[in-house]
C-alpha cells in the first residue's frame, strides 16, 4: 500500500454497551470513529485521529488510540451535557439495531478551530469524517480551501444533503445507507433520487451500502452504470461499527487500486469485521484477506441486492397467524423483513380467517385464495409457533414447488425428519434466517 497515503478521521468517539442476552455481561468498548481506526489499523495504515469526546474519555482515548495505530491523536471537541454512551440491544442488525444514545438531547459540543486546522497540516491525503454531535460546517469551512480529498458519511447529518455545499468545492465521495432515515425519508428509499439531487453538485462519487444486499457505487462520470459490489456471507457477531469500517478500508484502498478492488477488499474486511469483537483477531483476519491477489477479490462470489429490488421480492408467510395466539416471534420477523424491505405476504391477514362454522364454499374460496398467493410468492417462510397443520402442509407444498423454502424455528420444535431436512433451512437463529433470505432472495 502507498506510503503516501494518510487519512484523518474525524467525528465523535463514543462507549458502545452491548447487551449479549442469556444472562451474559454487557460488553463495553471504544465505538463512533474508533470502528473506523481499528480497520486502518488492521491494514497498517497511518491516520490521525480528530475526535470529540467528554473531557473524561480523553486519557484512554490517547491511549487506546496510540495502542491502534494512530500516528497523531487531535481533540477537536469537548463534549458537554452528555456521557457519548451508546446502548445496543439488536447486534445483528437482522432488523432494526434499537440504538439508544443516552440523554442525546442534552449533548451540547465546544469546537476548537485551531486544533482543526492543526489536525488537517498534518501531511493529510484524504479526510473521512463521520459527522453527529458536532458543528460540521466547521470542518468544511477549514477544508474549504484544501487540496485534501474529503469523504463524509451523511447517515446521521447533515440533515438536508443540500448542506454539504457549504464545503465550496466537490467531496470526493458521498457515503449513505440504504437504511438510513436520510436516505428512507428524505429520498424514499430511492436510488436515483438520491443521485439526481447529490451526484455531480456536491460530490464526484457516491458510495451506497445496502447492508446484507453489498453496495453500489455510482460515479458522475457514468451516473447509469454503477459498480454492483457483493456482501460477503458471514456468521455475524455484530453489526456495529461494520459500515464504518467499510468505509475507511475503501478510502484508504481507492488509492493503490481501481475502484471495483477497493471495494471488493472493503466488503471483505468489513464482513471479517462483523465476525469478531476481538482486535486482535481481525488483524489476523485482514492480513489473511490481503494475500489473496486484487485480481481474485474481484471475482468472489456472495449477495448484490439492491434496495429496490427487495419490494419485488414477495415472501410467503406460513404460520398459525391467529389472533388468539401469542404471535410475537412472528411480528418479529416481520419486523426484520419490512426493515430490509422485503415484501411479506400474510394469507390469514390478507384473505381473511376461515372461521369455526365455515361452509365448504367459504373453504374452498380461502383455500383457492392461499395458494394464488403462494403462486405470487418467491421465498416460503414458515414460522414454528405451534404444532399447526396448516403450516406443515404449506411448508411441505412450498417444497414440492421447489420454492426457496426457511423455516423459523423459534422454539426449537422441528423434531420431525422431513421437516428438518426437506426446507432450504431450519433454524431458531433469527440472523440465519434473514441471511438466507438475502441468499435466495438475489
């Protein structure tokens, strides 16, 4: 990698407290841009941090910092009103993350300038900032006259993307989320809205991470064409901070190489990332990852689904969906598949219940209207909630379709031998079955 190449980071440092579940201590660590620092660390990278923090985190950010890589650790902000404590309920991100950053609406941050400035002399080649909690027209405005290339991810600010022209020149890359409420509210979810409004006026290029889906990557000089970089399957540990690291792996690459290698590495080691919690062992991951030549990279396979293309995909929901029952793994899995918008198909809801005294024409009618939905439907999913008959016969109709057919399993109740080995899977791991349904889904 170029020895020219140096990187500042820049954005808030925050207490990540995630809650493991099954009577397991929570796990405390360094999160905001230290996800990002560890992956310039694991490829020996040289950066510097620009941080804000409580003035209490500062001695163990010095050093945590200077244990990680960071050639040079500036704080540009103190943080007031606030503790920068961040609460994880939802590891996985097989559905929404239930991020709760404590007494957020009390945070007030003091910007000092000339440590800006200082930070930015520092033999800089590129700026990546992560903005939240801070004054980011500061950062622009001292950027404004650079020659740096400058890379911002707008997940959280600015608010109106239309903001980002207060830098007065273009960003080299606009980074966003597909579930991102800026990209979900202020776009709808659209792509080329997303384009139209960013791309060319504010920004040369424009990187979009679609989670499990991979990413796109969408260049003003060919707007209608963009590089399609596939997610690599894992077993995920964690979410947090995966995207983060994508970033900078892709920021720090783009300049040893073309852009599709840059992100084939970059989707690579973040997915090594998802992994583990433990630095030491993603080091070990990421050098293993940058033996395998640019050249091969490039050619592994995994999931490319965009956003908009998840709507199309309809998925049979086969479960006892009653009211009378206690339906609560299934609104959670229904949950996960409209955050990562799949479009599930309920039959109990959508043609009605059958009812206890119903004549055999109002069978019929249902049961003629259950399976023309099935015919609609390209992913069969069965929810275990109990020893329902219904559910067995569609899982096993779902089969001898040769339907993509996963089964969720939450109480553990699949004894049975068809029905543990004829679906595509089985599982009472909610993540696995999300995986597999990006899997047959692209």
């Amino acid at each position: 990698m170029s020895s020219k190449t140096k990187i500042c980071l820049v954005g808030q440092v925050l207490v990540d407290v995630s809650f493991l579940g099954d009577n397991k201590e929570p796990k405390l660590r360094f999160g905001g841009i230290f996800h990002a620092a560890r992956a310039l660390w694991a490829m020996d990278c040289p950066y510097t941090l620009a941080y804000v923090a409580p003035e209490y985190m500062d001695k163990h950010i010095v050093k945590y910092a200077k244990h990680h890589g960071a050639v040079t650790t500036y704080k540009i902000g103190n943080v007031l009103g606030c503790p920068n404590v961040v609460t994880i309920s939802e590891l996985t991100e097989a559905g929404p993350q239930k991020y709760e950053f404590l007494l957020r609406d009390e945070q007030e941050c003091i910007m000092d300038l000339r440590t800006i400035e200082k930070a930015f002399k520092d033999n800089i080649s590129d700026v990546l900032i992560f903005p939240g909690g801070y004054e980011v027209d500061d950062i622009f405005d001292i950027l404004k006259s650079s020659k740096i290339d400058v890379h911002i991810d707008i997940n959280f600010q600015p608010e109106n993307p239309k903001d980002l022209v207060r830098l007065g020149r273009h960003f080299a890359t606009v980074i966003l989320s597909t579930s991102s409420k800026t990209f979900l509210d202020h776009y709808s979810g659209s792509s080329a809205n997303f384009c139209d409004d960013v791309l060319g006026k504010y920004c040369k290029t424009i990187l979009l991470k679609e989670n499990r889906g991979g990413s796109r990557f969408f260049q003003a000089s060919n707007p209608k064409l963009p590089l399609k970089i596939p997610a690599q399957v894992r077993n995920v540990q964690h979410s947090v901070g995966v995207g983060d690291c994508f970033n900078a792996i892709y920021v720090y690459s783009r300049r040893n190489m073309d852009e599709r290698a840059a992100l084939s590495y970059a989707s690579c080691i973040a997915a090594e990332y998802a992994c583990t919690t433990y630095p030491d062992d993603f080091k070990n991951a990421v050098k293993a990852t940058l033996k395998i030549p640019a050249e091969e990279i490039v050619k592994l396979k995994g999931v490319s689904l965009p956003w908009e293309d998840r709507s199309k995909c309809h998925i049979y929901i086969s479960a006892p969906d009653f009211d009378y029952i206690d339906r609560r793994p299934l609104e959670k899995v229904l949950k996960c598949l409209e955050y990562h918008n799949f479009t599930p198909r309920r039959p109990v809801i959508e043609n009605g219940l059958m009812g206890l005294y119903a004549d055999f024409e109002r069978k019929q009618m249902l049961c003629e209207a259950d399976v023309k939905l099935m015919d609609e439907c390209k992913i069969m999913l069965g929810v275990l909630l109990s020893d329902d008959p219904g559910t067995l016969i569609e899982i096993g109709m779902g089969v001898e379709r040769r339907m993509p057919v996963i089964v969720y399993d939450p109480y553990n109740r699949a004894t049975n031998l068809m029905l543990t080995q004829l679906p595509n899977l089985v599982s009472s791991d909610l993540d696995q079955i999300i995986t597999a349904v990006f899997k047959y889904a692209s």
